[in-house]
C-alpha cells in the first residue's frame, strides 16, 4: 500500500484546557504569604479562576495577590497549580468581590 506524500510537516494543534478565558494584562502587583512582607510581582495575564505570574524570587505554594488598577486594588486569595523558572500559574482560592 502507498502511503500519500506529504510536502510539510504539520504541526500538532495544542487544545486550549482552560474554562475560562485569559486577559493579557502585564501589571505590576505585590504578594504576600502569612507572616511574610510583601513582594512584587509581574501579573502577565488573568482570568475569573487564575493567573499568571512571574517574579524574580521563588513564590510561596499560598499567598494573597494584590492588583492596584483604575478600579482600585484587587486582593485574591491563590495557591499555585504549576511553577517553569520565574513564572507561576495560580489559581484563586476565593470569590470574586
């Protein structure tokens, strides 16, 4: 049996796994595990459910994010689902205000 000839290499499409959709933001923020002093942060994208992050020193596993923007500042509750060098994915442990 001959096989068709293919002319490219074709690349595997990656599926999306995420529920909700992400907002490309890139907005300096600070987080703060218990009994720790807050440090800043880079918010490179968010979501209802999560974000990510990147920042120059290891994040703790839990910790509250600070978002200060036009509509005033933002505290979510996050834990981090995965870590690949200075970025993090978290998700948000609380609801929405």
């Amino acid at each position: 049996m001959r096989m068709p000839f293919r002319t490219r290499r074709q690349a595997p499409v990656l599926k999306e796994r995420r529920h909700l959709a992400r907002r490309v933001i890139n907005r300096v923020a600070q987080y703060q595990a218990e009994g720790a002093l807050p440090r800043a942060c880079m918010v490179t994208d968010i979501s209802d459910g999560g974000a990510r992050l990147y920042a120059e020193t290891e994040m703790p596993d839990v910790f509250t994010l600070q978002i200060s923007g036009d509509g005033g500042d933002e505290r979510r509750a996050c834990r981090v689902v995965w870590r690949l060098g200075g970025e993090c994915g978290v998700t948000f442990t609380d609801r929405a205000r």
